[in-house]
C-alpha cells in the first residue's frame, strides 16, 4: 500500500445490527467495496459471540500481539455472563480459517455506551497466535493520522436492503477527514472519522 494510504484498524462489527445504545443506532456492514485476501489484512480476525441461550453474533478485531487482540468495547456488551466469544484467524474464508481461539474481553473502564468515547477493549486469547505471513500485528499510529486514502474490512451483512452476508474478507476504500470536519460530529477526543454521508457511495456503515 502506498505511503499516502493508511489500513484503518476499525473494527467492524458487520453481521449485526443493535440497538444498543441509548442515544446511537449503529448499522455495521461493509457496501460495496471488494473481496480481499487475508494476506491483504493479516491483521483481520474474525470474532463469534454466542450467550449461553445459544444466541450469537459477529464482531471484528485486530491482532495486537500473539496474546492480544485489539476490538471495540461495544461489541461485548451485549455479551451474557454465560458467554463466550471464539476468534478465527489465518484466512479470508471464516469456515476455513485453521487458528481458532477463545478469548476473554476486557472492555475500557470508561466506555460510555450513549457518547461512545473510550469504545475499545482487548481480548486476551487463550493460546497464542502463531504469527507469519497470514496472522501479523497492527501498526498502531502514535498520531491522528493526516487527511489520507485508507481501508477498512470485515465479514457480514454487505447489502443492507436485502442483508445478503457473506462469510469472505471484504475491503471497502475510505478517505479519513480531517479534524476540522470531525469535531462537526460532536465526536469525542479520541475519535476520528471517514467516509462519505451519500448512501451511493462504498462504506463500512450507513
């Protein structure tokens, strides 16, 4: 990828749609955009849900390192304390992705679900991932990154009229905006933004 573009470690929870919080309603899915390889997004990892009523649901994450996996606080939340939430890593198909883990989430001491500042958490594996051409570590920027082209992927829901799924690693191309444009959102320190407001475009989200 070229120094001008960035790969966004946004974490997309495609698959799913909740009402969860009191004051937001997020729709996660990739429209548009295109298949990928997992050796695109080594850092990709897809993560299952499922409460002890047998109820699931789908979430993404990044590798962080060989025990830790980088996700979004939200994604738990609606997790039972009977629950329990698997990662499949390694391949751009889920059911042929050979690393399998179980994992145990530590959600921000301070996620507000009505703002959604602090929407991160961890997820601390069972056994470590073996790290090589198809599972690598994020890079992490120290810094908001500038106004630049980047990527987003993940797997789930990619029509949202008629929420055809795909179990495949999909991409979809983004531009981040800058602050400027982002404090117009109301967003919280912490926070950045990208995309486009125009439904006809490509997205992670509408």
């Amino acid at each position: 990828m070229a120094s001008t573009s960035v790969q966004l470690i946004i974490l997309i929870c495609l698959s799913f749609t909740s009402n969860y919080s009191k004051g937001r309603y997020f729709e996660a899915k990739i429209v548009e955009g295109e298949y990928v390889q997992i050796r695109n997004y080594p850092h990709a990892v897809f993560l299952e849900m499922v409460n002890g009523d047998s109820s699931s649901y789908i979430c993404g994450a990044s590798v962080l390192n060989q025990y830790y996996l980088v996700s979004v606080a939200h994604c738990f939340i609606n997790l039972d304390e009977n629950g329990q939430v698997k990662a499949f890593a390694g391949h751009e198909n889920v059911k042929k992705a050979n690393v399998i883990r179980n994992g145990k989430p530590i959600i921000h001491s301070h996620f507000d679900t009505y703002t959604v500042q602090n929407d991160i958490a961890l997820l601390l594996l069972d056994k470590p991932l073996p790290l090589g051409k198809h599972i690598q570590r994020v890079i992490i920027k120290k810094n908001f990154p500038r106004k630049v082209t980047g990527s987003v992927a993940g797997w789930g829901i990619i029509n949202e009229v008629t929420e055809e799924e795909t179990i495949l690693l999909k991409s979809v191309t983004q531009t981040l905006k800058g602050r400027s444009d982002c404090l117009k959102l109301d967003l919280k320190p912490g926070m950045f933004c990208a995309g486009s407001l125009r439904s006809s475009d490509p997205r992670p989200a509408s």
